[in-house]
C-alpha cells in the first residue's frame, strides 16, 4: 500500500515537473532569443542556447525606444487602481454583505448584471464620458475609468461572505461605525482575498493595451504593451529585428516575474484558505 502511494507521487511530481516545464519554455525561449542573431532564431534545428550570447541586445533594446517610461507609467497606474479597487470593491462588498438596506437585492442584481455586459459594449460611452469630462490623454482617464471592477467586488462579496455576522453586530453594539468595522475587522479576516485580487488587478492593468491606448495619444502615457507596439513597428521593423524585440519583452514582463517571486508565498497561502474554506 505504501509503495502504490510511492509511485503515485512520484508519478504526480513528474507530471508537476513536466507541466512546469511547459510553461517555463516559452519564457526561456524568448529570453534565449533576445541573446541571438536573427539568422540564429530562424536556424533549423533551433538551438537552445545562442553559441555567442549577444547581451549588448537588451542594452540596444533599452536605448532604441523610451521602455523606462512605458514600464514607470504601467507601475504607476497599475498601483493606484489597485488602491481605488481595494478601497471601493470593500466598501461595496460590505454593503452588500454586512448591511440591510431597502433595494439591497435589487443592487446585487444589477451589479451582477454588470458583470455580464461585456467589456467592449462600454468602450464608446466609456470614451464619451471621458471626452465630456476633459479626461482623455491624461493619467486621470485612464485611472478613474479603470477604478471600478465588478469582478473584484464580487471576489471580495465572496470572501466578506465567510466573516461571521456575528462580528459585526458585536462591532456595531460596541458603538463601531460600518466604516470602522470594514477596516478593523473584515478586512483583516479577508486580506488573503484583497492581496489576490491587489495580484490580479496589478497584472492585469499592467498589461492593459486597447482601452488605454483608445484614450490616449500622447506617447509619454503609453503603457508597456502600447509601447512594445510601437517598438515593434519601429525599433523593431515590423519583426526584421526579433533579437530586439524578445529583449525588449523578457525586460518588460520583468517586474511582474518579480512580483510573482515575492508574493508566492501570499498567494499559496490564498489558495490553502479558500480550499479550507470551501471544506468547511
């Protein structure tokens, strides 16, 4: 009995092993690319490593297009919407879970309605509210259009969902505000789920491209993918320099490997609390 659960984790850790290689490669390989020459990338067999790792490639990258405001521009915006996120998904999660309020159900109703419209249909009043506000080409528009997530609210209902009710009478009958309690005793319990969702929502504006680049025209507020689309067509000569090009993507997915790297732990911990909270 003990050899056959042997063999099946043995058999389970190659299989991990074998699935973490396959995601891997794609990074390697573009990574080892950024070392070669064109005719080397093209070379049949492919090899896996450059025989002369060209690293004045990403120096040349770096300098052929301004990559240091593109990546400051996407840290920044990213981080402020993950605070604005963080802050109303709360508040609003809360209410919804944690107050009574005449039309509460009809609010969740919508709100979840919301979830289902889908992203594109908002793009044109999305612009037009912008325009009508004086917003467009300016960090402002793109923060503020960005600051609302039904998907984050909803991520956070479901963690607000697992905090005993008790709690919060107990809280209100000590004479706690809501906001006091939101911030002094749900949040806490919840902070797996807003560090997940600060993940989530920090990756995903990081890699934001169509909307940002719909509302704005200056290239000094283009963001990482924006900006890599221009270095392709530019710097890149529409794919005639593909050393370039995989340089200049391996150092702008830098910062979200680094994240990752510093916040795995955080997020395996998320994992074991809603698998145990899913149990009990």
């Amino acid at each position: 009995m003990h050899q056959r659960s042997g063999v099946r984790r043995l058999l389970s850790h190659l299989f991990l092993a074998a699935a973490a290689l396959v995601t891997a490669f794609p990074f390697y390989w573009m990574a080892t690319s950024a070392l070669k020459t064109n005719d080397e990338i093209w070379q049949f067999p492919p090899t896996l490593w450059p025989h002369e790792p060209l690293w004045r490639n990403f120096a040349d990258a770096w300098a052929a297009a301004p990559f240091a405001r593109y990546v400051g521009n996407s840290i920044l915006v990213a981080s402020v919407i993950v605070v604005i996120q963080i802050i109303n998904s709360g508040m609003m999660a809360y209410a919804m879970t944690h107050m009574s309020f005449r039309l509460k159900n009809a609010f969740t109703a919508l709100i979840l309605i919301g979830y289902m419209v889908p992203v594109t249909a908002v793009y044109l009043p999305g612009y037009v509210v912008l325009s009508n506000l004086g917003l467009l080409d300016s960090y402002a528009g793109i923060i503020l259009s960005n600051c609302v997530s039904i998907f984050s609210i909803f991520l956070v209902r479901q963690a607000f969902l697992q905090v005993s009710h008790e709690l919060v009478e107990a809280g209100q009958i000590d004479g706690a505000s809501h906001l006091r309690i939101l911030w002094t005793i749900v949040f806490p319990l919840a902070r797996s789920s807003f560090a997940v969702l600060a993940l989530i929502t920090f990756i995903e504006q990081y890699n934001n491209y169509f909307w940002p680049m719909l509302i704005t025209k200056n290239p000094d507020l283009q963001l990482v993918s924006a900006g890599l689309r221009s270095f392709f067509v530019q710097g890149g000569a529409y794919g005639l320099k593909w050393p370039l090009i995989m340089a200049a993507s391996a150092f702008t997915i830098l910062p979200l490997l680094v994240l990752f790297l510093l916040t795995q732990k955080t997020i395996m911990q998320s994992v074991n609390l809603s698998a145990g909270a899913s149990k009990g």
